[in-house]
C-alpha cells in the first residue's frame, strides 16, 4: 500500500503538471470526475486544449514495475494525473505520467561488425519478458460487468493477477466464467503510430502453454496489430521505403504497406532497423479507441477518445450516467510485462450537464 506522503507529495507534482483548476465540490479521493463539454477537445493539441482546464485530476501513484529510473534490483515507480470529459455520446481522457525515458527499441536488428544481423534482446529474458529492447505502452482495466464489478471493488487489477504458472511475471485472467475486463492497451510502437489504443479483453481462460500461451488476454475482433519481419539469407525481408536506419531517424516499425525489399548497402555496422510491421485496426472492434501520444521534458502525454456506447460485447458500456465505473491503471518502461500499477481501483464518474 502506498504511502500518504508519497501520494500526496506526488500526487500534488503531477495535479499542477496537469492544469489542475481548484475543486469546486467535494468528491472521493479516488474518483475520476467526467466534465460535460459541448465541445470536443482535439486531441492533437494534448493538455493544452481549453476543455481540459476545467476538468477536474485525479492522481494515482504506480509501483511495482521495471525501470522507471530504478537502480537495478529495485523496483520502478511514477504518478499518472488523469483527466475525463465528455459530449452526448464520446468520452475523451486525458493521462500524463513521468518516464525519464521515451522508449521506442522493440527488438530491432542491428548490424554487426562482420556485416551480419542480429535481433536486439534482453540477455535477462527468460521467455516473453524483455526489459532493454521494447516500447513504452500503458494500459487500463474496466469491468465490463456486474459479475466482474464486484471482486475488482475489492481487489482492483489485482483479481486478475496470477503469479508463476511457466512465466516470470505470471498471467492474467479472471477467477471465474462470465467474467470479463475491458483492457485498453496503448502500445508506444504498436499501436500508437496508427492513433490508436488496442482495444482487448481479459476472460477466465487459464493458461496452457500450448492452446492459451496468453491465458485470458485477448484482442477484440479486429486483424492483428503487428507482425514480425523475418531474417532472409542471414538479412531483413524488408526495410521502410525510407530506406533510413531505425536509430539514423528512420522509426523501429513499418507500416504496412511501406515495405520495400532490403537493401544491405544502405547500412553500415551498428545501424539498426525495424523487426516489425504495424497495422491499422481502425473500423473494427479492436481499434475504436483513438489516441494521440506526444512526449516531452520525461512525460508521456496521451489524449484518448471512445464511443460511451460501442455495442461490443467486449467493452465496458458507460451507458448510464448515474453509475460510477471502477478501473485501474499500469505504466510500463520499456518493458514487456512488467507494469506499474496502483494497488486500489479508481472510479469514472459522469459530472452533471
């Protein structure tokens, strides 16, 4: 559990890095406050968009995660500062956390002295848990029903946390059928280049290392969001048609369709390149969450917008305005699994009219 020194001294850091205004009503300390606008805020103009300034925050401290500046050995920390609005029917979040790295190395290849090609990896990594070449993503958790509510009241992310069963960092799952979490997972170099959140789910699928490699985390309907790019001949498949190494101000992904056949003659030792396509998954279930992230003086600044009501079955509905929608939040830096998340769950409600 956290310290209220820590909360409060943080908390307050990241309330001013957010605009906060003062609080015109009193509310719970763990409530997320939606303000009604009849304007929708642009998400590329980040926290400065006016809607914003009279949006209450609410901040919560994140523990528990790798990196995040931590010596090694201890584990990483941060604060994320949240903001919400919304119009008749979309709501809009705004969310800030600092990272004093703005990681985008997901396992590039990279050129070696002999001219041969090697995928970076965490020499650490003991199976789907690399810590050194990845991306920074973000993610949260909502119950999408009554079933779900009630345990996640009680225990918030951590319901679906389970330790060991063949992994490092455990699996992720619900307790029990009919079940069922709504994850938004913002993936930095995934995700993030197409605008968009990758919209998943959580069931009570346990794992098998064979049929459930990734127990209860799933993706909505949609195509994939990424796909890696082989090595042909000891070499990339493909290169950006760009032709600019990853690390020379070329990106560490492809969009697909913007792949060209490689050419070795382009790189020199030490260049490295991307090792995956990225694809869109806008119009389908898995890609209705807008995002635009920026980052700047070691904050990550994202502004999020999503139907209240988006009909899916996999989606927390905010169909009702009266109801408050428990939730909870994770940060990862340049990590694969392991997130910073807090220990309590946090509320959305919606402010009147």
């Amino acid at each position: 559990m956290k310290t209220k020194l820590f909360a409060a001294v943080m908390g307050t850091a990241l309330l001013a890095l957010a605009g906060c205004q003062a609080v015109e009503e009193k509310i719970s300390p763990d409530t997320l406050v939606a303000t009604f606008t009849t304007t929708a805020p642009d998400l590329a103009a980040g926290a400065a968009d006016p809607v914003w300034v009279k949006a209450k925050s609410l901040s919560a401290p994140l523990t528990g995660g790798a990196n995040f500046g931590a010596k090694p050995g201890e584990k990483g920390e941060t604060v994320v500062a949240l903001k919400a609005a919304y119009t008749a029917d979309m709501l809009y979040m705004l969310i800030q956390y600092k990272d004093p790295t703005n990681s985008v190395r997901r396992m590039p290849y990279q050129k070696q002295a002999d001219g041969s090609w090697k995928k970076l990896t965490d020499p650490s990594d003991k199976g789907g848990d690399d810590n050194m070449y990845y991306e920074d993503k973000w993610a949260m958790l909502w119950p999408v029903n009554e079933a779900t509510a009630k345990p996640f009241a009680k225990e918030g992310c951590a319901m679906a946390c389970h330790e060991g069963q063949g992994k490092p960092f455990g699996n992720k799952y619900t307790n029990l059928p009919g079940q069922l979490l709504d994850m938004w997972h913002m993936k930095g170099v995934r995700t993030g280049p197409w605008g968009l959140v990758h919209d998943q789910y959580t069931d009570d699928t346990r794992y098998d290392a064979k049929t459930a490699a990734n127990a209860g985390r799933k993706g909505d309907p949609g195509p994939s969001e990424y796909a890696n790019i082989k090595l042909v001949n000891g070499k990339p498949e493909f290169m950006n048609s760009e032709g600019k190494a990853a690390n020379a101000g070329g990106t560490y992904y492809i969009k697909k369709g913007n792949e060209v056949a490689f050419d070795d003659s382009k790189f020199k030792a030490g260049d490295e390149v991307a090792s995956i396509f990225i694809m869109s998954q806008a119009g389908s279930d898995a890609g209705d969450i807008k995002t635009a992230n920026t980052y700047a003086n070691g904050t990550h600044t994202s502004v999020i917008s999503r139907k209240l009501v988006t009909g899916s079955k996999f989606d927390v509905q905010f169909s009702d305005m009266a109801a408050r929608y428990g939730f909870g939040f994770a940060a990862f830096d340049n990590a694969q699994v392991r997130h910073a998340t807090s220990d309590d769950p946090m509320y959305l409600v919606f402010g009147k009219k």
